[in-house]
C-alpha cells in the first residue's frame, strides 16, 4: 500500500516476491499434491481401521474440492480486492494447511470441510500470488519472474511425493502411526510455506488514491470485476471456436485429476505389486512431476529451433501419442477393479512396477504438453478476454475433476480409460481443426470487446504452465 514502509516498486530482474511466493507454492503444493495423490488409500486405510466411524472417501473429499474450485473461480477477483494480496495468500495457505492437517485423523465433517475449503483457496493463492508477482516486477520481466516462479514451484510434485515415496516404504497397510508421520512432516512444510509470505514486500499502490480506499468501496470494485468477469465468459461462449474448446477443458479436468488422485490409487490397490504397492503410489507421483519438467524442456527447445506457434498441431499430436501409450499400457497392465478396490487380479498381462511408473511419465509429460497448448492458443486468440477466458477455463477444468472424483467409485478402470481415449482424441481433432481454421480465415483473435475493468491478472490455477497477462493485457504464456 502506499505510505507503508518498505513498500517495493515494481523491479528489474527476479524480484524477492517472486521467489518468496515460488517457495510458498512448492511447500504448500509439496503437502497438498503428495495428500492428494494418496488420499483414498490413506481414507480406505483409515476407514478400516477404524469401522466405528462414519465411512470417508479420499474421491469424495476431492470431488468437493473441485466442485468449490469451479464455483469460486468468478468470485476470486472480489476476496482478493477486499483482503489484499498479502493477506489474501495468507489466509488461502492456512486454508491448505488445515486441509492437509485434517489427513492426520481423517473424520467425515472435518476432511469433507476442509478439502471444499482448499477448493476456494486454490483461486484465491493463485490469484493473490501473480497479483502481487505482476505488480512487484517491471513488464519486460515478467516472463522471467513467471518461469523462476514456476521452475520453484514445479519441484512441489518432487518433494511432496518424495515424503511418501519414504514413509510408505514396505507398509502393506497405512496404519495410524505410518498416516501420523507423513502428515505430520507434511503439514509443517506447508505451514513453513505460508510463513514465508510473511518476508514478502507489500507492492507500492498502483494507484494514487488506492490507500484511501474504503472497505465498502473495494468490496463494490471487486463485486464490478467478478460480474464483468461473469458476463465476458457468458459472451466468449456464443464464438463457436471457444464452444469446440470446452470439450477440450474439460478432458484436461478429468485426465489431471486422474493421475492426481485416481491412478497413484489403483497402483497402490495392485496387491500384486506386494508390500510395495503403497510406495509405489508415491513413486508414482514423482514420476509425474518428472514428465512434466520434461515436457517444459521440450517446449522451450522447439521454441528455440522452430516457429512454435506453426508447430503447434505437431505438439497436440505429439501429446495425444503419448497419453494414448499411457493408455494402453494401463489398460494391459493394472487391474480393471483397482480404483474401487483392493485387489489381487491381474490386467490383460501381468502388472509391472517398470511400466506402471512410467505411465506416470508420459501421463504428466502428455498434460503439460496439451496444456501448454491451450493456455497458448487462449492467450494469443482470446487476448481482449483474457482473464475471462481463463476464469472460463479454470471453471470447466474444475468441472471435470469433479465428474472424475464422482464416476471413480462407480466406473472401473476400463470404462475410465475408454471415456478419456475418447475425449483426447475428440480434443486433439478440435485443437487441430480450430487451429487450423482460424488460421486459414485469418481470424487471430476473438472479437470481442475487452471491458476496462482494471482486472486481476489472468491465471491457470495449477502448475503445469504458468500464464498471465500484465495490465496492458500482453499475454505471457
């Protein structure tokens, strides 16, 4: 704010906020990705041992979790104009940390509570973050600050996962001392993530009169934002291209939350893996975030030796190969009832820890490939509607990960399978076709009108690429 004391201009180069925010990501992160992935074993195991208490889903505490995410997604803009950005990502850390605390005795009321709590968080830390990322830095280094940001934040997959891969070793159930440990560690590295934001530099007021601003007036310029962002949505969807990509959107809901939270589930109810079918799952999570840094590497490799943007069907089709490996190698080698429950089955051939991880490889390393992609094409062709696009975006990815979370207990893993083949290949041919048809009219950009609304920055709200757009709405994918 302005007339506070060690107030921070906006800066050259990689500026102290960006690092301090890329560090409280990858803790918070580091906890919330390890539980998640592992959140219907721990629940089941839990359940088990202990059939006194009320029966909880893993699925179902992250079905809420996404169904909060889609809805506070056009509602983000108003907290955050109210609470501040600083206190905006405080509050939206120590959200996560109970969530993740909440693993440590999983009851009903409060995992359920806590996990549709994460949901609204989510928006509120990725907003509030490249809010205050945006306006610590100058413009033309604003890519730099977002790929520091998300080079840190993007080891969260590394280090949550690696906790598990290292209490999980050789326990063929998670009991309560094994589920007490993890959680505990974890938890307190989240709580370390959201102290950090504690040494962060409030940003110097890009508006004169904005320290006078009063409560009731922040609260009706946040309300004017979240409705213009309402309605801008509702006017992208009546463009026939934007339309095509809500398929799109909504498969690259299901297949994150697949190997999220689904898949590092069916590996570790594989009993034929052995005493090594819980570790595996969070091996399985590492492998994940490993495939995703690679693809980044790829990316940034063929934007060095090629005009990426012509080769951006190659890219899709590249992706598209690869989830369809990881497909059919899950098809073959994990067993068909795995999502729903323990078993000593086996697939069309005999599971294999080799293979099963590094279908965790490709299923990352497809994503962010296929992500990039869209969160590019949205960038460039909707770049009068950005933040609105994305907050479309985020709504429908939020969307299918709350079908995924709610089929799992009732689909094995074959129907699952069959409907995200299905999906991706009716994606990629959209992707392809849009693409190629937008090029061909010479229609770049969407024609709509941008209202002047001085919006927040225009985000995906997860860590597989990052995006935003700066105040002039230059588009930074």
């Amino acid at each position: 704010m302005a007339g506070v004391a060690g107030a921070a201009g906006p800066r050259e180069g990689v500026t102290r906020n960006t690092v301090l925010i890329g560090l409280c990501f990858m803790c918070v992160y580091c906890a919330f990705n390890a539980v998640a992935n592992t959140s219907e074993l721990v629940t089941s195991s839990f359940s088990r041992q202990h059939p006194q208490l009320p029966h909880v889903s893993g699925y179902h505490a992250l079905m809420l979790f996404n169904v909060l995410f889609a809805l506070s997604t056009f509602l983000s803009p108003l907290a955050i104009r109210v609470l501040s950005d600083r206190v905006t990502l405080f509050v939206a850390g120590s959200l996560f940390v109970a969530n993740v605390t909440s693993y440590m005795y999983p009851v009903a009321a409060a995992l359920y509570t806590s996990s549709a709590l994460a949901g609204v968080a989510t928006t509120l830390l990725w907003g509030a973050g490249f809010n205050l990322i945006t306006v610590s830095c100058r413009p033309e280094y604003m890519e730099l600050n977002s790929t520091v940001f998300w080079l840190i934040a993007q080891c969260s997959y590394l280090f949550g996962n690696g906790v598990v891969f290292l209490t999980f070793f050789g326990v063929a159930e998670i009991e309560d001392e094994t589920r007490y440990l993890t959680v505990s560690i974890l938890a307190t590295v989240a709580f370390l993530g959201v102290l950090l934001l504690c040494f962060t530099e409030p940003p110097s007021s890009q508006q004169p009169h904005a320290a006078a601003e009063t409560l009731t007036h922040r609260f009706r310029n946040g309300c004017q934002i979240s409705i213009d962002t309402l309605k801008e949505s509702v006017e992208l969807i009546q463009d026939c291209r934007v339309v095509a990509f809500l398929v799109i959107f909504l498969f690259t809901g299901i297949c994150q939350s697949f190997f999220n939270g689904i898949y590092g589930t069916c590996i570790g109810r594989t009993l034929l893996f052995g005493r090594e079918a819980k570790w595996l799952a969070g091996v399985s999570g590492i492998f994940v975030g490993l495939g995703q840094i690679a693809a980044c590497f790829v990316r940034l490799l063929l934007q060095w030796k090629f005009d990426i943007d012509k080769k951006r069907p190659y890219i899709i089709l590249l992706a598209a190969s690869t989830f369809l490996l990881a497909f059919i190698q899950i098809f073959l080698f994990i067993p068909n009832e795995s999502p729903i429950k323990e078993t000593t089955a086996q697939s069309i051939l005999y599971p294999n820890k080799i293979i099963a991880i590094n279908c965790s490889f490709l299923l990352g390393f497809s994503d962010c490939l296929f992500e990039t992609q869209i969160l590019t094409f949205i960038g460039s062709y909707c770049s009068q509607a950005t933040p609105s696009a994305m907050a479309m975006f985020s709504f429908f990815q939020g969307v299918g990960g709350m079908m995924a979370f709610f089929y799992t207990n009732y689909l094995t893993l074959y129907y699952q399978l069959s409907l995200m083949t299905l999906l991706m290949c009716l994606s990629a041919i959209v992707f392809m076709t849009v693409d190629h048809v937008t090029r061909k009219s010479g229609q770049l950009k969407y024609g709509g009108v941008r209202r002047d609304s001085n919006p927040l920055p225009a985000i995906s709200f997860n860590i597989d690429g990052v995006f935003f757009s700066d105040a002039n709405g230059a588009s930074n994918p």
